[in-house]
C-alpha cells in the first residue's frame, strides 16, 4: 500500500537487506514480501532480533533461510567494502 517498490525499482534496487525488529512478525513479512515482490533478501543475522531469542534463531533457520541469503554485518560490510 505504499510507494516504496516503485521507488526501490526506478533506482534500479534488486536486492533488499532486511534489518530491524522482530522476527517474530515484522523482518518475517519484510522478508515475505519482498521475496514475492522478486527482489533478493539478504539477512544479517546479527541485525534481526526477536523474543524469544531461541524462537528468532528457529524461524531464521528453519523458515528465512529458505527465502533469504543469511549472512553477518560482518560479511555484509566485507562485501561492500571489495
């Protein structure tokens, strides 16, 4: 309902890092959506956070694995930096 993916597609933006707060619903749908919207999703697990902890760590690994790239910030800043 929003402007965002006509946005993110006119700046030519295929690939989408999905950060923030909570696994539990938000980061799940951001991920969801994007997916269905056909962009790639990259998910630094060390940027996601949910309650209860080993809950988030289970839906990353059994559910947003699948549909997204896992990686660390830490791997994440080494691919940008070359």
């Amino acid at each position: 309902g929003t402007d965002l993916d006509p946005v993110l597609r006119n700046l030519g933006i295929r690939t989408i890092v999905a950060t923030g707060v909570s696994v539990n619903i938000a980061v799940s749908n951001l991920v969801m959506d994007a997916v269905n919207l056909g962009y790639s999703v990259v998910l630094p697990r060390d940027a996601v956070c949910g309650i209860p902890r080993e809950y988030a760590d289970a839906v990353i690994d059994n559910t947003l694995a699948l549909l997204a790239a896992v990686v660390t910030t830490d791997d994440l800043i080494s691919i940008w930096k070359g």
